[in-house]
C-alpha cells in the first residue's frame, strides 16, 4: 500500500477502527423485534449519532422513517463551493442465525486467522467504521475538502422501505453531487472493485390452505389434499430442470458482458460440496448479476422432532426473487403473485402477500467520480486497475436515490467480498481491506474536490 502521509495516518487509525467496530458489533441490531428487542437497535443509532456529533458533524438528527426504523443523519462542512458528497451505509444487520454453529460469539468482534469475525463487521458495520476513518485521515492531512452528508439506515436488511420513503418525503436532504454507498465488496480481497450493477428484489409470502383443520395421516391420507404437498409442488414450478429461475412472463437470458467469474472460483467462495452440481445455464456471471433468481427463504411446516402423523391444512413459504437491471421489480412481484397462483394444484387456496420490494440499479461508469475513484483504488491498491462488477443483491435506496437525483454520481466500494461470508455464519472482515478502502475513499474525496473544483 501507499506509504504517503495520509496512508501512514489512515494505517495509524487502524487500532481505533477495531476497537470501534468492536463496539458497534456488539449490538444486536436486527432490525425485526419479533427476534431482537429494538432497544438494540436503538442503541446502535445512538452510538452513531455520538461517533458524528465527536467528529464534528452538525444536525446529527435520528431519522423516524415510515417503517417504524430510525435511521442516522449529520451533515459536516467543507469549504465554500466544494462539491457536496453523500456517504451511506447501514447499522442493523441479519440475524445471527444458528448461533452455535458461529466459532466465536456472533457479536463479540473475535480476531483469528488474520481476519475480524462478528455479525455487521463487513455489512455493514465496517462501512460505518470506513467512512469515519476516511474522514478522521483527511482532518489531519489539511481537512476534509468537500462538504459530507452521512445517512447510516436502520432497516436495509429488511427490505422494508423505510429510509426509501422518508427520502421521498424529504427530497431535499440527501441531495449531493456523489453518493458513495460503503454497502458492495471487492470481487475478491485485494482486487479493487466498482460495482455496477444491483439487482432487485421482491419479498413475498405465500399462503396455501386446503383443509379446515389437519388430519390423521392414516385415516384420511391418501385421498386429502395436503397443504404442504402443494406447497413443494408450487415451490418446485418456480426452477426448471437445470436449476434455473423460471416464473411466467420474466425474461431469463440476458448476459453479462463485464469482469466474469469462473466456475472454480465460484465453487470455491461458495463452497458448493464436491460432487454437486452448479444450477442455471450460461456464464456464472450473467446467472448472479443479470439474471432473475428465486430463493426459497423459509418454509413454515412442523419440524421433524415433535412431527405428528397429519396431513396438513395450512402451510407456507418466504420466497425472494432478485432481478437483474432492466426488469420493473413491481411488474416481476405481478408475474411472480401470479405464477404461484396458477401453479396451485388440486384447487388449493393460495394467497400472495408482498413483504418488501426494491428496484434494481445500474450506475454510469462513465462518470467524473467514476474516475476518481479508479485513481484513487489504483494508489491504495499498488497500481491495481479498478475492476466493474456486479453485485447479485439488493440496495433499494440506490435506485430511489437515483429518480430523485438524477444527476448525482453514485459509486459503490465496499467490504463484503467473498470471504466475508456476509448473511452467513462467522461472517468477517479483512482489516487488511478495511485500511485500503478507508485511504481509497480519503483519496477519492480529495480528487473529486479538485475534479470538480
């Protein structure tokens, strides 16, 4: 890495940036108290807001969105007729899931193997922790050049739409000449990388009901109509025979023209058992990033332990469909509600409740900050060349941003590359990362000052 003034100031900082990481870590902040009390998150926001107000943000403010969330704001100066740059990133994070299964406490900050493990470490926590380190870097080497707006949501792991619409609302708050989303990752550890793309998203939630109430499996079995069975029979006409999404209506063969992913590779960061096969058809880039792609989430059915021999009235699923730029996501929600629909056999009740919703996103590579940035990672990482990629998930803010300024430059950097494991257990950051994206971004922030100067 650079051994400029600035890049020795930002590796200086590094200690602090894991104490604080540490300390962000460990609020479980799920933003769904059905599993978290919303304390946690609460906290969470209030030490962000504390971390702004130290750092000599003005109007820090806790913002109320309409899903019940707060989300973090504060505006820092620059001098006057700089350029306006907005930094985002997210405090609640996923569920920890299988606790047990974590080999270190899911919010304790654990360091092993060179890397920092706990749930929110690389998302999105450390891009929390990447921004203020960024800033604290520039304050020592003559100040930050640019005016900074901070907004640090509170329900993005939702999808519920909460920070989406309050900016609606409140159009003129995030207005900014560039928006920095601090949520994607690098391809891989050490390759600096820009993500392009996002996909979309729809959340829904699928009921089927065919009977009044269960039966014995051996009296009636046979003859009555098995909710569960025509769940699996829904659920299963959603993939063809390679794997592939197939719901009615939606287009599935567009292609991917950037940075490709092998298939070892991918085998490899998703640690797909031996023997078992890939599914879907084309490159694995144009299944992750430019095509749609349904997900099963969770199915509700009596567990194994405890099962009784019935035939079930009732059951149902949580299914995600991400898809690519290009496809309207409120018109794949209609094709999907009814695909599940016609796809109910034997008569069955089936109703369609859409839980979350988000558009995708395509970012214009193109641009002044674009190019910034590319110096900027090109410094922090050796002479690297930034790489384009596309990411295969969602950040709804991003296109809701964009429609209502369309012309604010948005770039996406990030710490979620394939080692971090993100969603999954013992997820991690790389410090390593962390220190490199933190002088990019300190970088970055100079060059644009000066670009559009």
């Amino acid at each position: 890495m650079s051994d400029s003034p600035l890049a020795r100031t930002v590796a200086a900082l590094q200690s602090r940036a894991r104490t604080e990481l540490a300390e962000l870590v460990a609020f479980r902040s799920v933003a769904d108290p059905e599993q978290f009390p919303k304390s946690e998150c609460e906290a969470a926001a209030g030490w962000i807001v504390d971390a702004l107000r130290a750092d000599g943000f003005q109007d820090v403010a806790l913002l109320d969105t309409p899903d019940g969330t707060q989300s973090v704001y504060g505006f820092l100066p620059g001098p006057q007729g700089a350029p306006t740059v907005l930094l985002y990133a997210h405090y609640d994070v996923q569920p920890p899931l299988d606790e047990a299964a974590w080999d270190s406490p899911p919010f304790t900050l654990t360091e092993r193997d060179g890397r920092w493990y706990g749930r929110g470490a690389a998302d999105c926590k450390g891009g929390v922790i990447l921004h203020l380190t960024a800033l604290r870097a520039l304050r020592e080497h003559g100040g930050v050049p640019v005016n900074v707006k901070v907004i640090v949501e509170g329900s993005e792991e939702q999808g519920t739409g909460g920070l989406e619409r309050y900016a609606e609302a409140h159009p003129e708050l995030l207005t900014a000449d560039a928006l920095v989303i601090g949520d994607a990752g690098n391809f891989r550890v050490g390759l600096p990388t820009a993500t392009a793309t996002l996909r979309g998203m729809t959340l829904v939630r699928v009921s089927v009901d065919t009977l009044a109430g269960n039966l014995h499996s051996g009296q009636f079995g046979g003859a009555a109509p098995d909710a569960l069975a025509a769940l699996v029979r829904i659920l299963d006409s959603l993939r063809a025979e390679d794997g592939s999404t197939t719901v009615d209506g939606l287009a599935a063969d567009a292609t991917w023209e950037g940075l490709q992913y092998p298939e070892e590779e991918f085998r490899k960061d998703a640690k797909v058992l031996d023997g078992v096969g890939l599914i879907g058809g084309g490159t694995i880039a144009d299944r992750i990033w430019a095509r749609p792609a349904v997900t099963v989430l969770g199915i509700d059915c009596p567990p194994v332990v405890g099962a009784t021999p019935s035939v079930q009235a009732g059951a149902r699923a949580l299914i995600s469909l991400r898809v690519p730029p290009g496809t309207d996501a409120a018109e794949a929600t209609r094709l999907l509600t009814t695909h599940l629909e016609n796809a109910a056999p034997w008569g069955a009740r089936v109703a369609v409740e859409q839980v979350g919703q988000g558009q995708a996103f395509r970012a214009d590579t193109d641009s002044p900050a674009y190019a910034s940035m590319a110096s900027a990672l090109r410094e922090a990482y050796d002479g690297q060349e930034m790489q384009i990629a596309g990411m295969g998930g969602s950040i709804p803010l991003c296109n809701t941003l964009a429609s209502l300024y369309p012309e604010t430059e948005i770039l996406l950097i990030g710490l979620s590359e394939p080692d971090a494991q993100i969603h999954a257990v013992n997820e991690s950051v790389s410090p390593e990362e962390l220190e490199r994206l933190s002088l990019a971004e300190a970088l970055f922030l100079q060059r644009y000052a000066a670009e559009r100067g």
